[in-house]
C-alpha cells in the first residue's frame, strides 16, 4: 500500500480529442479515471459502459470507472475491461452493497465502495473486511474543478486508523479538489490512488504536470 498511482480523470480532458490524450498520457501515468454519471445520484452526465470500454482498450494500464449511478449492479456486467481495473461504486448510491462487490470481483477486478464528504464513515465500516479499496471523495461528487474540502484529511486518518485496528488491507484512494498543493498531504496522510482532473488537464504541458504531481508526492 505504499506505492502512489496518479490517475488523470479525463471529465476534464478534451472530449473531442481523447485518442491523442490517452496515447499521449499512457506511459506517464498508472491508468485512467473514467466518471460515469447518470444525471439522477449526481447532476451531471456523462458517456457510459462503450466509452469506458473503448478507453480501456486503448490504455495499456488497467482503468479507474468512477461509477456516480443509481443501482451500479445493473451497469457492472456491461463493462469489458482489463483484470486489477478499479470500480468505485458509492455506498449512497445501493442497497445491495455485498452484490455489488461480488459482481466486480467475479471479473477479477478492485471492489471500491466510494464515500461523499458528507455521509459519515461509520455507515462505511461494516462493508470494510470485504473489499480492497476505498474512494474517499474529497469534493461532493459530480462536477469536475471544485475546491478541496480540507476536513477530508481528517476523515483520511481515521480510515488508516480504522484499517490499522482492524487489520484490514483496503487501500485508500482520494477524487477532488488533488492538485500540486493537495497531493503531499494526502500521501502522508495515508492515501495511495489519487484520481486528478483539472491539475493536469488546465495545464499547458499535461505530461509536465503529472511529472511534477508525481514529484509533489516523493519530496
């Protein structure tokens, strides 16, 4: 749990231009974040299972689908992507939290139950013994360039409390708000996957900007 992945989240990325960008930022980083939204548990929309398949095949590291949706069970089966590809699904967003999981680790893929800000973490650790990661929101969910809420690095140490007391192995991963003044504190805090959006995107030189989030993290 120690090594730090940075993936760009291409919600903020050049729509039109996706091909280039995956090409161009492959080799650069640990995967792709991939946002699908349903415009009902978020206000927001955004392409579905094809896209995300289609991105996948693409990348040569597994991917990252962020799954923002009402009852992401009935959406799992539709995805065709690579073995060890992350699927974060939101505790808020189904009743049927243990299918869920089931469902993606029958693929071989990292269950990930996702968290917003706003839900507190008691509601999470039950669910914890069962699956290998954690989305820890650090924004409330659904729209791409807003601020980091700074209390989420204290919800950050009580999940590595939480995993140390328990003996768990989840690893914890952060969405919203990562930039070139936010990443330093969440690694040593504790977090190992971070999803990164308009950091990388609003920059001039994209590649440029993961060098130096990944330098962030090792000074």
């Amino acid at each position: 749990m120690s090594t730090v992945r940075v993936f760009p989240s291409l919600i903020a990325a050049n729509l039109l231009d996706l091909r280039h960008t995956v090409k161009e930022l492959d080799s650069h980083c640990d995967g792709f974040h991939i946002d699908i939204m349903d415009n009902h548990f978020v206000p927001n929309l955004t392409l579905g299972p094809m896209f995300a398949n289609e991105i996948d095949n693409l990348a040569t590291q597994p991917s990252w689908l962020h799954l923002m949706i009402e009852c992401p069970e009935a959406m799992i089966p539709q995805f065709k992507i690579k073995k060890q590809s992350i699927i974060s699904f939101h505790l808020e967003a189904t009743t049927n939290i243990k299918k869920t999981v089931e469902l993606i680790q029958k693929q071989e893929w990292v269950a990930s139950i996702a968290i917003k800000p706003s839900t507190p973490l008691k509601h999470l650790y039950p669910y914890l013994p069962f699956v290998q990661h954690v989305l820890l929101m650090s924004v409330e969910p659904g729209f791409s360039g807003q601020p980091f809420i700074h209390e989420s690095l204290n919800r950050l140490k009580q999940l590595v409390e939480h995993r140390t007391h328990q003996k768990l192995t989840y690893a914890i991963g952060m969405d919203g708000g990562i930039t070139i003044n936010t990443i330093g504190d969440c690694a040593a805090h504790g977090a190992t996957d971070f999803a990164i959006a308009s950091a990388i995107f609003s920059q001039n030189n994209a590649v440029r900007a993961i060098e130096n989030l990944y330098k962030k993290i090792i000074h």
